[in-house]
C-alpha cells in the first residue's frame, strides 16, 4: 500500500536516553488528554520493572518514541475513530490523509525508520508472497528512503510479512520489536513496542497498532484485564486484543542480518 507523509525526525527522538526503569500504578484515565511523553514514560503495575535494553537497540528507539498529548485516534480523514475506548494512547507519527497506512505497515514503518536512523540501510529488506525483494538502496536520501517505502507498502502485507519472520522459539526470548501476526485477508499484525519483568520472572508487555481504515498508531489497552492499563501478560493464550485474538503461536521475530 502506497501512503505519502511529511518529513519528521525520528532520528532525533532516539538520541535522547529512554527513562530505563518507571514504576508506578497504572491509573484509569477518563480524559483524553495524554500526560506521557514517550513509550518509556507509560507507568508499570505495582513489582514490574523495564527490562534493561542495549543502547542503539530496536528496543531503546521504541521506547524512545514520543507521543501525542491528544489519545483520541483519527482516521486519514480527520474524522475520529468511532471507538475510542480501545486506544491507550497516539504514537507521534503521521498517518497521512489516504487509506493506505494500516497494520503491517505500521510495522514495517517501524522497524525500516529504526534502520534507517542507525543507518543500517542495507538490513532494510521486505519480501512481498512471490518471495522478491525490496531492499532499500545505498546510502539512500530520505525522499529516496520514502519512494522505497511506497513500494513496500504497495506490495507487502500480513500475509508476506508473517512468511518473512521467524517463529518464536519460547516465551522467554520474547522482546521488544517481536510481532504478533496472522497472515491473510483479513488478517492482522501488532509490534511489541516495550516490555517489562518482576522478580518472579513475569513479562508484561505494550502492543502497537495500526488498523482499518488508516488510522493514527497507537497504543492498545488491556481490554480483559482493565487493571492492567496497556499491559498485556506473557501468559496469556490466546492474547485478547481490542480488534483481534493471536495465540502464542503467532509472535513472530525478526530475522538474523
């Protein structure tokens, strides 16, 4: 799918050191008004701690990800989501004003920015379901970098991405970046965007979405557990999202470069 976006600086949004560790109860929030910053600023439930990352990491730059001080979700159209209870809160990145940004692609986005920013441009690879490539030039101009993603987006999708990851060998080597996926039409993806442990070795973790029609990526909450806020437990299966049910069997990772 082909969208068009104005330039932003991811690059300087990662720079900056996430907060590592921030502990604190997870309050209901009945406004709309976002008073987190970033990913790494969303609070944890009462004994959980962030997961130490390596600087430079797919980890450290999704928690460095700022957020819009707005919650409510808009659609390309500017008209708002029809339900707003689901989304937990708006990552800052533009959607563009065409149908055209929805769940694999916000996942791709994510990881080729994360690339892009470390300049890593030659680990930037998609398949579409005949197995080509789409490998980004060399030392590619950020114009060049957004004409390569038009043409991702125009041939690679749930289905293509699920075939292009690996599958999750066990819940422990679960991480930050990892992808709940199910492959097809209709099918679904979501990116874990951060995640942390308790000293009984219990994994909470944040979910990432784009959605049908085009939609601001968010945040999702917890829609079974409500205490838990954005949180979602490990041992959950299947993983009840707001718009769809994953099993365990569906985290996918990102293959070796």
């Amino acid at each position: 799918m082909i969208f068009y976006l104005p330039l932003f600086q991811l690059v300087s949004w990662y720079l900056g050191p996430p907060q590592q560790y921030v502990t604190a109860s997870v309050a209901s929030i009945n406004s709309t008004v976002n008073p987190y910053n970033s990913i790494a600023a969303i609070p944890l439930p009462a004994g959980y701690k962030r997961r130490p990352v390596a600087a430079h990491s797919f980890a450290a730059w999704l928690r460095a990800l700022p957020l819009k001080k707005d919650r409510t979700v808009y659609l390309f159209n500017g008209q708002p989501r029809a339900n707003q209870a689901k989304p937990f809160a708006v990552v800052d990145i533009s959607t563009g004003n065409k149908d055209l940004q929805q769940c694999a692609d916000v996942v791709m986005r994510l990881r080729a920015e994360y690339l892009y920013a470390e300049q890593q441009f030659a680990a930037i690879d998609f398949t579409d379901n005949n197995q080509h490539h789409y490998r980004l030039p060399a030392n590619p101009s950020r114009a060049a970098f957004m004409q390569y993603l038009e043409n991702v987006f125009a041939f690679c999708g749930t289905a293509s991405l699920e075939k292009q990851l690996t599958p999750l060998k066990n819940m422990q080597e679960l991480e930050a970046g990892d992808v709940l996926i199910k492959g097809g039409s209709p099918g679904h993806a979501m990116l874990l965007a951060d995640l942390a442990v308790n000293d009984s070795g219990d994994i909470i973790y944040l979910l990432v979405q784009g959605y049908m029609p085009a939609q601001d990526m968010h945040i999702v909450n917890n829609p079974l557990q409500p205490a838990l806020g954005p949180w979602f437990s490990a041992k959950d299966d299947p993983i009840e999202t707001p718009d769809w049910r994953f099993t365990k069997k569906q985290w996918r990772k990102w293959p070796v470069n």
